[in-house]
C-alpha cells in the first residue's frame, strides 16, 4: 500500500483517538432516554471505531509492517524456516 494511504489511516487512528474522551460534555446533565449524553457518545464512538477497524482489517491490514512481498520469507542470508506454530528455527 501507499504512503499516503500510510498515513491517511495514521490521521483516522489519530483522529479517532482525539474523540475518545468527550471533554466538552463533561458536567453536561443532560440525560437522552434516561442514560446521560457522554455515555451515549461513548455508545457511538465504540460503534464507529468498531467499522472503522473492520474497514481497516480489509483493506490495509499489515499496511506499515508486512513487506511488498518481492522479498524472501526470511532475513537476507538466512536459511532459516517457519513452522506451523510460527517459531523460527
């Protein structure tokens, strides 16, 4: 994947990190079908990192860490192999 893509999901990660804790409805009273307002943001913001991770996990998973694959399965030089557990040997 791209480098912009890289740190387009970087700025969502980062984004949505910024929206975790509802600071501007702290002290706020006002309760929606008798649950209080923050609780209800943390409602949604668990929905919408739960899609965007979904999203995330389909389309850029590895994106930063797996290799483009034109590279052998291990380290340059190495006659190393995997087993099923994924243990090097």
């Amino acid at each position: 994947m791209s480098r912009p893509a890289l740190w387009g999901w970087v700025a969502v990660a980062v984004g949505l990190s910024a929206l975790t804790i509802p600071w501007f409805l702290w002290g706020d009273a006002t309760l929606v079908a008798g649950i209080p307002l923050w609780l209800w943001w943390h409602v949604g913001w668990m929905f919408l990192a739960s899609l965007v991770f979904w999203l995330f996990a389909q389309r850029a998973w590895g994106i930063g860490i797996e290799s483009d694959g034109s590279s052998s399965d291990g380290p340059s030089g190495s006659n190393s192999s995997v087993d099923a557990g994924g243990e090097r040997r």
